[in-house]
C-alpha cells in the first residue's frame, strides 16, 4: 500500500459561509419589474421552463415580490406575470 502524504494545522474556528448577495436571476425580475408588461415569456438558454419557474420563484419570495409577481410554466413555457 502506498503511503499518503498530508498535513495538518490548526485553526481557532471555522470560518463563516460566504453567501451570495443575490441571484443571476434578479436581472431577469429586475428587468420585468422596471418594464410596463404584465405578462412575458421568460427563456434562458440552456435551462428548461419548470428549472426557471422554480429559480425566479424563489428569488420571488426572497425579495418579498409575492404579492406583486408570479411564475408559472404553461406547455413547456415560463411566464412571469405582474399580480
């Protein structure tokens, strides 16, 4: 068996979880929010309606805009709409 190699040091604490402050899909509400359309078809490339749906929902109720706008998927289609 070959011998593994390593080290070890000590630390006082474990450092804090560096989180982000947003999403790359706050652009996209953004946006939607600052335009005067109350409905639009949301695409991203490379991810798929229900991914989005479930990404911008998120976001949604992380920035406290539930009252205010709603994604929903409708044949393989996301939509964002203002309330």
């Amino acid at each position: 068996m070959s011998e593994l190699k390593f080290d070890l040091k000590p630390v006082e604490e474990k450092p804090s979880r560096n989180y982000r402050k947003g999403s790359k899909y706050d652009p996209i509400l953004d946006q939607f929010m600052d335009g005067t359309d109350n409905l639009v078809e949301v695409t991203v490339k490379g991810r798929d309606a229900n991914y989005l749906r479930l990404q911008l929902s998120k976001r949604i109720e992380a920035r406290g805009l539930v009252d205010k706008v709603k994604a929903s998927v409708v044949n393989n289609v996301c939509y964002l709409e203002k309330i």
